[in-house]
C-alpha cells in the first residue's frame, strides 16, 4: 500500500476522535450523566475494544480480509459516532459509545499492521512508524481544535467528528480487501508470543499506562470544568500535548535507533508521574496547560515502542494483526476499562484531583513493570 494514503487515512481517521473524544465528558454531563453512571458510559469504550480486538486480529490473520474488515469497522464507527450525536439520555449514548468502540478497534491495530507492511514492502525500516502515525497525531489536534472553538462558540462540538468519521469511512475503499498471504496458525504463534521473556509485564505496562492516559483523555474536560475555567483550556491543552507528540513520532526512527524500544518505553513511564501529579495540583491555566507538554513523551514513546516491541517480537510469526490487537486489547482494552470504571468512582467521591493523583499512583506501577519486561522477568 501507499505509505502517503496510509498517512491520509491515519490524519482522517484520528481527527474523527479529535472531534469526538475531548468534548465526550462534559458532553455526557450536559445530559445529566455523573458520577459513577459516567464512569460505566465512559468505559463501554475500552470494553468494546476488549472483547472485540482479538476478533478481529484473528479473523484479519485466519481469513486474510484485513482490508475488508477496516471498511466493516468504519461503518460500525460511522453509526455508532451519529447515535451519540443524537443521543437525548444515556441509554442511546450508550447504544452509539458501544458502536463507536467495536467499529473503531479494527481501525488501530489492523492499519498499524498495514502500515508496517508497507514500510518493509517498501524497504524501509519499521521504526519509521511513527513518522507515518504522526500524521494521525497532526489530524487529532487539528480536530480537537475545532471541536473546542465549536463548543466555545456555543455549537455542538460532536457534529465536527460526525462529519470526519463519515470521510474516514469513504476512505476505507482505499483498502485491498483481502492480503496477498496465506491462512496464518493464529493461536500456536500466539502461544509462542506469550511464553517470550517478559512479553506479559510489556502487556501490564501498556494496560497500566494506557488507563492513565485514557482517563486524561475523558476526564480533563471534566476537571477543566470543575476548577471553573473554560472549555478552551481543554483545547489549549491538548494542543499543546499533541503538538510535541507529533514532533516525537515524527523522529521515531532516529529515537528508537538511539535508545531502543525498551527504553522508550521505561522513559515514557517515568515522565508520566511529574504529569499527573502537576495536573491534579495546579489550578493556573497556563501552568495546567504548559504541564501537557509532558504528553508528547508520555504518550508518544509509548505508543510507537509498544509499536516496535510487538512488531519486533512478532516478526516471525506471521500474525502481525493478532499480535497488534493483543497490544491493543491490553491498552485501550483492559487498561482504559479499569480506568474508566474507577475513574468515574473516584471522580464522585473524592473529586478530580484526586483522580490524577491516582493515576500518578498507577504510573509508578507502569513504570516498574516497563523495567521488569527489559531484564525479562516476568
């Protein structure tokens, strides 16, 4: 495939949760959804990305239709993002996340898996990645952008991501319906996967690190709210997060190059616990603000060497996108649901810093479990 569609699909395709997933707290909370009921709304996502991530990993390796089931995906994606636009309580705003979580899954880890392929069918080194992921970074932002200027104008922010998943879903036709391989052993190659040296604290640092960035991700908009500043701090915020995120990925392959997959993900960790503690302390708006600029290493480093780490230990397998979502099922699977679950809880009881003060707490454990899977242990 083209590496420029890929980054064309990967700008889209992000921008669609730019201009859905910054605005989805406070959205939700206009409806009169709080608490605990929150939380459980908030965490139909990651539960849908579990349960459906190794379904369609396995089915994307057993049948070789990886083309077929993004354009299935973006569909599903497509109804899901309208029902929640049009959502009037929270039982359709839930019907729309449960939707927008199964029909997005096959839209990370199967395109992450394209986008490796092509870059070795081109001849080009994997840890180029994150050049090409960057570009789904840059559309985020811009997004999310929008979406705040939106809501700050009075508007209805989610129509922005409406529109971008519907031009994402056109996209998919670009996708050659099935791969050019054959049937691959899906579970005895995953079975040799897992029983690797460390391959299940990598899969505990994803978790824990993911949970942490996606309860940001949903609850900073909440938190901006609480202390009383507008809406464009969220925006602000995330601008300036993602805008050194897209800096880091673009230079991926000279970074992992430098200092390795493994590493990458260790330094990712630590820079992880200053941010969370900074953001549940400060109150300044520019001080909030200026503190994400943490994002692009926390989330940035982990994203493209949990990347490489699964493409490097995968490489002989012949199951890529089975190795990817497992990847996925870990972090925006079983990770963000225990954030969303507790987040919420926490949140109710003890109020939004303390929130962040948690996640602190379980970056410490991202952090411990990042070194235990280089030396090995398990």
């Amino acid at each position: 495939m083209s590496i420029l569609f890929l980054r064309v699909f990967w700008a889209l395709s992000l921008a669609a949760l730019g201009g859905l997933v910054p605005q989805l707290g406070a959205r939700l909370e206009a409806l009169g959804i709080t608490g605990t009921q929150l939380g459980l709304l908030l965490a139909l996502l990651p539960a849908g990305r579990l349960l459906s991530a190794p379904v369609w990993g396995w089915l994307a390796d057993r049948l070789q239709i990886g083309g077929a089931l993004v354009r299935l995906g973006a569909l599903l994606a497509l109804a899901g993002a309208v029902a929640l636009w049009k959502a009037e309580d929270a039982r359709q705003a839930g019907a729309g996340l449960a939707l927008l979580a199964v029909g997005r899954t096959p839209l990370g880890p199967l395109v992450d898996a394209f986008t490796v392929a092509a870059l070795k069918t081109a001849g080009r080194d994997s840890r180029e990645y994150g050049k090409t992921r960057a570009w789904g970074s840059l559309g985020f932002l811009l997004a999310a952008q929008v979406s705040g200027w939106v809501a700050a104008a009075g508007g209805d922010p989610l129509a922005v991501g409406v529109v971008l998943t519907a031009a994402c879903t056109l996209l998919t036709v670009g996708f050659p319906i099935r791969g050019g391989g054959r049937p691959a052993p899906v579970l005895p190659a995953l079975r040799a996967l897992a029983d690797q040296p460390g391959f299940w604290p990598l899969l505990g640092f994803g978790a824990c690190q993911a949970l942490t960035i996606n309860v940001y991700d949903t609850f900073f908009s909440i938190h901006v709210h609480a202390l009383g500043l507008p809406a464009t701090v969220t925006s602000y915020a995330v601008f300036t997060g993602v805008a050194l995120e897209i800096a880091v990925m673009a230079a991926g392959r000279p970074i992992l190059a430098r200092i390795g997959s493994q590493n990458a993900l260790i330094i990712a960790a630590a820079a992880a616990i200053p941010r969370w503690l900074l953001t549940a302390r400060l109150q300044d708006p520019g001080a909030l603000v200026a503190v994400q600029t943490l994002h692009g290493v926390s989330f940035a480093l982990f994203w493209i060497g949990g990347v490489e780490e699964i493409t490097r230990r995968s490489a002989s397998s012949g199951v890529t996108a089975s190795a990817q979502s497992l990847w996925a099922t870990a972090t925006y699977g079983f990770g963000a649901l225990l954030g969303a679950v507790f987040a919420g809880t926490v949140r109710e009881d003890l109020g939004t810093p303390a929130v962040f003060y948690a996640c602190a707490g379980v970056s410490t454990v991202a952090l411990t479990l990042a070194l235990r899977s280089r030396t090995g242990r398990s």
